[in-house]
C-alpha cells in the first residue's frame, strides 16, 4: 500500500477508476471508497438521496461520511461502521447487505437498501469498495 492511500486528491487504482466512471454513467446511486477508507466519489444519483453533491462536499474519511448519515437500523439501533456493509465489504473484503436508516445532509431522513462489495484485484489486493443503494419507499419494504 503506497503511503497516498487515504489523502484527498491521491493517484487511484485502475479498477477504482472505472467504478468511478461507471458510476458517473448510472442512475442508480453509488459510492466508492479507495483503500485507504477515504470517500472518493458518489453519483449525481446519490448526491439527490444525500442531499449534498460531492463537488460540494469533497473526499473525506468514511467514518465522518457514516457518523454524518447517522446510520441505524430500520429500529434504530445505531450501525458502527464495521457492521456497516461498507464496512463489512471494506474490512472484512465480503460483499453485504442491510436495509438501513441514514439521514441526508439536508435533515431528511429515508430508508435504504444497501449492498456494498470490495473491489479485490487479481492477487485479492484491495482497490476500494463499491456501495450501491435504493430507497425504500414507504410501504414496500420487504416486497
């Protein structure tokens, strides 16, 4: 692991690359972590689900991205972010899925559906993670 992992602005991976120009070119919301922890990227698709676009926002570390969502279970029971699928797929190089409680960067808080998986490289290196995730609306969840 290069030392840049992890700093804003730092050269990324190929495979980190295309995710991020695939997401780029999806309706469905995405984010990607590299393998330093750091928020790299989210979607114009995300950007309307979270309330802040990421040119507003920037790379910043994933902890600050999960405590700033207040992630909780459909109960709401707080999510520590190992539990988290990110997290589960980031520290644990697992795909995951959970239904999720966040609130957005505008106050509003929604339901999701989250799937997240590592980004492993041909010798299982870790070139970041993928989360990709779809609102529940009100009354399907479960269907």
């Amino acid at each position: 692991m290069s030392d840049s992992l992890g700093t804003p602005g730092a050269p990324k991976s190929l495979p980190l690359i295309l995710a991020r120009e695939l997401a780029s070119n999806l309706a469905t919301p995405m984010f990607l972590l590299d393998p330093g922890g750091m928020l790299v990227f989210y979607n114009d698709a995300a950007a309307m689900l979270l309330g802040k676009s990421f040119a507003e926002l920037g790379e910043i570390p994933s902890g600050e991205f999960g405590a700033a969502l207040q992630l909780a279970t459909p109960d709401g029971e707080p999510v520590l972010r190992r539990a988290s699928p990110a997290g589960i797929a980031f520290f644990e190089q697992r795909p995951a899925h959970k239904t999720l409680m966040a609130t957005a960067y505008n106050g509003v808080r929604r339901e999701y559906e989250v799937t997240a998986y590592p980004l492993l490289g041909a010798a299982r290196e870790m070139h970041g993670v993928v989360s990709v995730f779809w609102e529940v609306a009100s009354g399907k969840r479960g269907s």
